[in-house]
C-alpha cells in the first residue's frame, strides 16, 4: 500500500531522562490494548530494553525507530510496517526531546522522529521536586520548534492533591491540556541496574506490575483523550517497509540458530524478519537452559543481553558450551554482537565461556556508550570491504584484546572485533557493535549466503 495512510499515532516525550517515558507508554500502551485496541509499540533510537516491556504491554514485537542506523527515509515505513493490523501507534521517545546524536543538531531525537512521522507529542513530566515552574518547562518545550505539535502533558510523581491541583493550573495556563497525574507510587517503578533498566524477562512480577500500571494509567490519565490526538495525526504519505523487496531468498531453506532467553533478550524485531525473506527459518534456543543448539542449523547468531549477570549459568551449562565451541570451530556461519561476543570470548569475568573468540572480557569502571560509524576493512561474514555501517555501542565490559587481525570492522584508524576464519573463509563475526539489519539489509543477505553455502557444503 502507498500513501498517504491513516495512520493514528502519538509520541511520548519528556524534558529530559527519567521523567517517566517509560511508565507512561508502557502504561498507556497497555491501558489501551486491555480496552480491545491492537497497539503497535515504538522506541526512538536504539534501546533494547524498553521494547521488552512494550510487547509485554501489548503483545507485540517492541520495535525501534532510529534515524542514525536505519536513515530518515526508512522511519516512516518502519513505523507503517510496524503498525500494519494495528488501531493505533504509540512510540515512546528518547531522553529529552530534542536530545539526539551530539554535534549533530539534533539528529536521531524524540523530535526529529516525530517529524519524519509528522507526530503529534504528548509530554510526560516528572514533578516531584517542582510545581508551577513545570509550565515554563512545558511551554519552552512546546515552542521551541514551532514545527512539532505538542498536544497536551501527562504529570507524573505529584507528591499529594493539592501539588497536583498546582502543577495542573501552571500548565493549563500556557493553552497546552493537561491529560492526567499519576501520584507517586514506587509500586510502578521500573527497576534499573548498571546498563539502564532491567529487562522485563529477568522480572517475574513483571506481568503484574503491567497490569498495575495499566489499572492506574485507566484511572488518573484521560486516555480516551490522548487516543483521539492520536486519531487526528495527519495522513502519513509513505509505503510500508517490506523486508521481502531488501532480499533474494537462498536456496535449501537454512536453519538459524538465534539466542534468547533471560541472557540474550537484546535483537531487532526486523533481524528474524529478513532472514526469513532472505530463505531462512529463524529458530530460537535458550543458552542458558537448553543442552546444545537446535538440530540441523547452518547459522547462529548471538545477539545482546547480559551474560555478565548470568555467567556462572552460561559456564555451568557445559554441554552446551561444547557444542557451540565445536560447532563454530567446525566453520558455523556465526554472528556475535556485543553479549553474544563476550559468551563467545574464553572467559567472562573468571568465568569459562565458549572459547570461540580469543580474548576474556571483565566488567570495567566505566560505561562505553554511544553510536560508531565503521568501515568493513575486508570481506568478512557480514560485509565487503570497504562497506560503511552505523552502529551502537552500550557496554560496562573490555575485551583483552580488543581485536585480532584486521578486526570486523574499523573505527577511527583502529581495529574493532574479530572477524575469524577456523575451516577457510571468515565465519565468525563478532564486535562490540549492535547494528540495526534494516539500515544495513545486505548484511542478512550476506549472512544469509554463508548459510545457504554452509548447509550445501554439508557442513551440518
């Protein structure tokens, strides 16, 4: 279908980190979805985190609309893809709401995706230690860009009534609605730890809190009302994003092996998507649970998460560990990034892992985090030399060393990962780097091929 498409859609922003984005479209996501709307969930930028509690919220795959690795011209249809089959779009921002990409003006923030989708925002604001002063917040965010169309606030943490009473009547008096005031209630708050917050797979009270948040959301929040400026966002001129039109299918079928559970919870809903129309089936398996991979695969890929929190699981699970280390030793077309890298390294914090990477990583002082534009330095698994991709980086770990060989990929005159090569051509690719596959569709072509070759070569 080509546009323009009726598409209904809100923005949750906020003035800064830690105001509440989170709680409030996860929250309003799953008010909305228990009152019988299909609800397609978004995140601006590259988290992987948050989209886990937007599934959870709504029973959909939590996608990311990121500008810096998939390119403005691919956020419309992302977001006209994602929401196919679905009544409304809700898409929770990132940091503040004009925070992007430093130097950049801008690029890759809460607002510059809400123009790309010509959204309407609605603004969360924490006012826990402020009162009439959160209306110079509001109206300095509302004015700002005279472009963006901020239609109402959502408040959150008012210490009592008459605080909420206060902060309401400050806001309402720059013309901007006030939509609702959730009170302070530590019963809602999502639990965080050294890389953000904690994933909802590693919280088994995380359904109930859900549908807490979601009772409480229906009760101090106009959501029929923030539904309805949703229903008057503007036409979206665009076609939906069609991973079959990215991908030529491989021949034979190849089975993908991809690694989830509590320990691996960190991939982009779009990476399953074009390997399957690139001719695989995608196949899960729990690295911490299960006693060796899938039968039959002819690919792995290993993808973030927090195998530091579980090593000594992961190092436990011995069968395991061997058949991976056999299986990439034998020539296993594999991908490897960032948690998936350090299970693969020969040890994690003292612990044993695979042994498939040489290098042992630790958990460092300080948090390495931030997007990276590389260069492919040769042919590798995933890349011709000479390939530019944009990724992110967001770890607490190092890796000694930090790359062997030319590396998988090169940044700033160094080398980066590993790009190894056990039976002839390079199979294995691993990095510190979380990239986005619908930015950068000819990586799961390229892995695909290996696949399909592998599984020709009878390398099962």
């Amino acid at each position: 279908m080509t546009g323009p498409l009726d598409l209904p859609r809100v923005l949750i922003a906020a003035p800064a980190s830690g105001h509440g984005k989170t709680t409030i479209a996860s929250g309003l996501m799953a008010a909305m979805h228990a009152s019988g709307h299909d609800v397609a969930p978004f995140k601006v930028g590259p988290d992987y985190i948050d989209p886990g509690y937007h599934r959870l919220a709504t029973g959909r795959p939590g996608r990311n609309l990121d500008p810096v690795m998939c390119g403005e011209d691919r956020i419309a249809p992302l977001l006209a893809h994602g929401a196919e089959g679905t009544r409304v779009s809700v898409i929770e921002g990132v940091m503040g709401l004009f925070d992007g990409r430093l130097n950049t003006e801008g690029f890759g923030s809460s607002a510059h995706v809400a123009h790309l989708t010509r959204s309407p925002i609605v603004l969360t604001v924490d006012v826990s230690h402020t009162s009439r002063t959160v209306a110079a917040w509001v109206h300095g965010l509302a004015t700002f860009d005279p472009d963006l169309h901020v239609a109402g606030v959502v408040l959150n943490k008012a210490a009592t009534v008459r605080h909420a009473d206060e902060a309401v009547r400050a806001v309402e008096s720059t013309g901007i609605p006030v939509f609702g005031v959730l009170p302070r209630d530590e019963a809602i708050h999502v639990p965080s730890r050294h890389l953000g917050l904690v994933p909802v797979g590693e919280r088994a009270e995380a359904d109930v809190a859900m549908s807490r948040l979601a009772e409480q959301i229906r009760a101090e929040v106009d959501v029929a009302a923030i539904a309805a400026v949703a229903a008057a966002a503007e036409p979206l001129d665009t076609t939906p994003w069609d991973p079959h039109a990215e991908m030529v299918p491989v021949r034979g079928r190849p089975r993908v092996a991809v690694a989830g559970g509590r320990a691996f919870t960190f991939r982009y809903a779009e990476l399953s998507e074009l390997l399957e129309a690139a001719g695989c089936q995608v196949v899960e398996f729990d690295p911490l649970t299960d006693p060796a991979l899938p039968d039959d695969i002819a690919g792995l890929y290993m993808g973030g998460g927090f195998p530091e929190v579980h090593a000594i699981d992961l190092a436990a699970n011995t069968t395991m560990v061997d058949d991976l280390s056999r299986r990439i030793g034998e020539g296993l077309p594999t991908v490897a990034e960032c948690a998936g890298m350090l299970y693969l390294a020969e040890s994690l914090d003292g612990h044993a892992m695979v042994g498939a990477v040489p290098a042992s990583a630790q958990m460092g002082p300080h948090l390495t985090l931030g997007y990276r534009d590389v260069v492919s330095p040769v042919d590798t698994l995933l890349t011709s030399a000479g390939d530019h991709v944009t990724g992110h980086e967001f770890h607490r770990t190092v890796m000694t060393p930090g790359y062997a060989g030319t590396g998988a990929w090169r940044h700033g005159g160094a080398g980066h990962g590993f790009s190894l090569a056990p039976t002839g051509p390079p199979s294995v690719h691993a990095s510190y780097m979380h990239t986005h596959w619908a930015g950068h569709p000819m990586m799961a072509q390229n892995f695909a091929a290996a696949c399909a070759r592998w599984l020709e070569e009878g390398g099962m």
